[in-house]
C-alpha cells in the first residue's frame, strides 16, 4: 500500500493501491501504555496505541466507519462504529492486532468485508 499524507501536519492521511483506496481522518492520537502493558502489531511492529480513534472512509460507495482502541485489563480493544450515526458497534479483543487480519468486518447492507488493520488503519 502506499500512503499519502502530510502527517502530523494534517490528520488527514490517503492509502491506496492498484485495487483499494482507504481515506483516514485521525481524531484522537492516544497515548501508549506502560512497555511492559504495551502491545504491538505485526511485522512491521508498531506499538498500538490507548484511546486511538480514526475514521475511516473505504470503498467506491464511500463507506465510513469510526474505529477505536482503548485498554481494557491491560489489553487492547477494538471497536469499529458503523452505519447512522455510527449507531452500530463491533468489538473484538486480542492479543495482538495481527489476529485481527484474518477477522473481517461485515457491512451488512452490502455484505462488503475488509479488515480491521486497514480500518485502523495499522496495517503499514
């Protein structure tokens, strides 16, 4: 995937490839916990972040969704917003969010699915 971003300039970043285009606005950036609580993605390893939110824009019908991770009992959380007013909620806990790619988040209106790294947008 490439990026495309002025980052931390302005919290608007683009990643995309031949078949894929995702448009991120970071919301809120979080803070990172403790090293010995801190968890990391997979190769490349970022550290994941506490109270991390970004939304996310995906798709040729420009799905939007809001994604979040926060700490909870010393483990991230995932959960990702989605539909009116963000009304509808998945959550998933796991060790690292490497696990988390073959888990994929269903829109249920037009059964498109994509993965949660990329909505996180925690995957490059």
């Amino acid at each position: 995937m490439i990026e495309e971003s002025t980052y931390p300039k302005s919290v608007f970043i683009k990643l995309f490839d031949n078949k894929r285009t995702f448009f991120y606005e970071i919301i809120k950036e979080g803070t990172y916990p403790l090293a010995e609580q801190l968890y990391y993605t997979k190769n490349p390893k970022h550290p994941i972040p506490h109270n991390y939110i970004v939304k996310t824009q995906y798709g040729k019908a420009m799905h939007t969704v809001k994604c979040s991770i926060e700490y909870m009992e010393k483990r991230p959380l995932y959960k990702i917003c989605f539909g009116d007013n963000f009304a509808r909620e998945e959550f998933n806990k796991t060790k690292e969010i490497g696990k988390n790619q073959n888990r994929n988040q269903s829109n249920r209106k037009n059964k498109g699915k994509i993965s949660g790294p990329l909505l996180l947008a925690s995957s490059y």
